[in-house]
C-alpha cells in the first residue's frame, strides 16, 4: 500500500508535466496568454484533485495485486 505522502509527490509531479502540455496547446490553440492561464488553472487543480481522488480509491482495490511474503 502506498503512503498518502507517497501519492501526493507522484501526483504533483504528473501534474507539473501535464501542466506545462496543456499551457503549450492552448497558447498554440488561442494564442492568448490570459485565456491560455485561465484554461491552465482551472483544468490543472480540477484535474489535480480528481487524479489524487482517484489513486486513493485504487489504493483500496485489492483486484490485481499481490501480497509479499
């Protein structure tokens, strides 16, 4: 099982990488800064709690893994 803290770093790391992807494609796609942090903020925190949500509940599954002896 992972620590909390464990899936916190993981989470913020995928999400700076992400982060910076998606602010590249919507300043190529609008090529507006203000829309582009607007679109980059709202996405990214929404996206962040729903990724950090989502490694906790499959931290609870027991489907797929297997126990060390």
């Amino acid at each position: 099982m992972e620590t909390r803290k464990r899936s916190l770093v993981k989470m913020l790391s995928y999400r700076a990488i992400l982060t910076g992807l998606l602010a590249l494609i919507s300043w190529i796609f609008t090529g507006n800064l203000q829309q582009t942090t607007i679109i980059t903020i709202v996405f990214s925190v929404s996206a962040t709690a729903i990724y950090y949500l989502h490694e906790r509940i499959w931290n609870s599954v027991k489907w797929g893994t297997s126990r060390q002896v």
